[in-house]
C-alpha cells in the first residue's frame, strides 16, 4: 500500500505575459463551475471581449508581483508540498492546480506511475465553495469515471472548522495586536455571486462561522466581515471589502488590521489586491495605520495542520 496525497490549487499563469494569462483565463472561465452563464450568451462575451482586453491588464498586475522563481500562488504550494514530504516521507506527496499546469490529471497519473495505491485529495480552500472546491472533484471524478483500476480514494472538501487551522489564525491575530494598537480588525473573503449561495452553497455560512470561531479565540475586540475581488455584473456577497475601507475611517476606524483566512497563499487577490489596492483606498480616505496580515504561505505550523486534516479523514 502506497498512499498519495495530492494538494491543490487554484492555478496560475506560467509567465507574466498578455499571452499566458489569456491562456490561463480561456480555461479558468471557461469552467461551468465558475461562470453559471448558459454556453451560448458566455462564450461569446468570454471569447469576444473578456480574453480581447483583460490578458494585457492583468499580465501588468502579475509582473508586479512576480518573483524570479515564479508566481507566489505556486512558489508557495510547490513549497508546502516539499514541506509535507519531508513530514510525511512514506507517502507520496506532489501538488496539482485546477487550472493550468502542473495539471489534475497528468499528476495522478505520475503518481500511479510511483506505486500510489491510496490517495488523498487535499483542495487548499479552507471553506468549500462550487466555484473552488467543485471543479477538483469534477476532474478527479473524469479520471476515473471508466478507469479499469481506482485506488481507495478520500477528498476533503473543507477545513474552515479544523482546531488548528482556526488557532493557527487567531495567533497570527493576537500577535499583531500584541504588537500594534488598532481599532478594528477586517476578515476579508473572496467574494461569490449571491445566486449560488441561494442555491445552495455553503460558502458564506462557513465564511461567517470562521471569522466567529477565530475571534472566539481571539477575545473581545471589534471586528468587521467582507468580501473582495468582485468579477463581471450581478449580486455579489456584501460588504464589499473595498467599500468597507472606504468608509471606515469616516466611521473614526483610522487603524485597520486585516486578515484574509479563504486564502493560504498569497497570490494576486492578496498582495496586490488587498496589500496593495485596498490600503491605498484606506489610507486616502483618512486611515492612519493599515497592517495586512499574510496567509500562511510556507509556513511549517502549516504543514502540521495539513498533515492533520489528511490523518483526521
């Protein structure tokens, strides 16, 4: 028996260029799981129009994040993967993205090729939602649809209730509070279309239970709830983050402490959205202090917690 854990991710583009993101973007919005738009009206718009002028713009964005070894989303996965190995030597542990490469099932399939026998899912979305945590299942679920072999096969579909993950947040909370005087602490969470809540999606309820549970944790102090990185027209979840920091400082909220505990990699949304996009819109709307705190990247407190979450399953 040779057990497999697989970690995986949203995806990246393989280089900042308006080439690579349109390529990137064509598959990631292409997914039915993310735009619920009927075929007809979206691919048209998709082709048309979003992949006409949103590569060029975004690719600007990716380069000033960039690093030399690559985008942060997969520095940092590929990094927890290596993390994970060395705690969990016996198993064989590598890492997929959703969209882009290395892809779903070109890893399996190397996997199996090492002896796997058993493997573990591992979706690095703390809480469950149909536009993240669905389209693995979906690609796992097409390799072995007609497979003559499957191995013993377990997924997690979220975290947001493990101890760890949760005390893990609210120390990196409290320690900047130790640190720092603030008057209000944000969560911010990628935001979703209001219509897949309203079909059922657990998204928003396991959202709001981690923000309470953390700051069960964390103690008496005022607090804030939101979400970011709206895409295309429609309702979205509410508060918008950027809203939000808008008008707190009108609100005598001048030192800000923000916290983003959907993400465990910094990637676009974190660093030049919310470090970047959203500090500027505090600061010129009469902020003082704006501290960002970083998802937990390569983090070996981390690692634990992740070899928790396949062990506890």
């Amino acid at each position: 028996m040779q057990k497999g854990i697989l970690l995986v991710n949203l995806g990246t583009p393989e280089e900042p260029t308006p080439e690579a993101v349109k390529s990137f973007l064509a598959e990631f919005l292409s997914d039915r799981r993310v735009i619920r738009w009927p075929r007809g009206l979206w691919l048209p718009i998709l082709h048309g129009i979003v992949l006409q002028i949103r590569p060029k713009k975004t690719a600007r964005t990716y380069q000033k994040i960039w690093r030399k070894e690559g985008s942060p989303l997969w520095i940092y996965t590929k990094r927890q993967t290596e993390l994970l190995q060395a705690l969990m030597p016996d198993a064989i542990v590598r890492y997929a993205m959703t969209y882009g490469d290395p892809g779903i099932r070109e890893t399996i399939n190397e996997m199996k090729q090492a002896g796997m026998t058993d493997l573990f899912v591992l979706p690095l979305y703390p809480q469950y939602s149909e536009t993240t945590v669905a389209p693995i299942y979906d690609q796992v679920g097409d390799i072995y649809k007609n497979a003559v072999e499957i191995p013993h096969l377990q997924m997690s579909s979220s975290f947001y209730d493990h101890e760890g993950y949760l005390q893990l947040l609210a120390d990196q909370i409290k320690q900047q509070l130790a640190e720092k005087t603030f008057d209000m602490i944000l969560f911010s969470y990628h935001g979703i279309p209001v219509s897949i809540v309203e079909q059922g999606d657990p998204y928003e309820e396991q959202c709001k239970l981690t923000t309470q549970k953390v700051m069960e944790k964390v103690g008496e102090f005022p607090y804030a709830h939101s979400y970011q990185s709206k895409f295309g027209p429609g309702q979205w979840l509410t508060p918008m983050t950027s809203a939000t920091l808008k008008a707190l400082p009108s609100q005598n909220v001048k030192k800000i402490l923000v916290i983003t505990p959907g993400f465990v990699a910094d990637c676009l949304e974190t660093i030049e959205e919310i470090d970047e996009e959203n500090r500027a819109y505090f600061m010129e709307n009469g902020g003082e202090t704006f501290e960002y705190i970083h998802p937990f990247n390569d983090s070996p407190e981390f690692t634990q917690i992740l070899r928790s979450i396949i062990e506890r399953t």
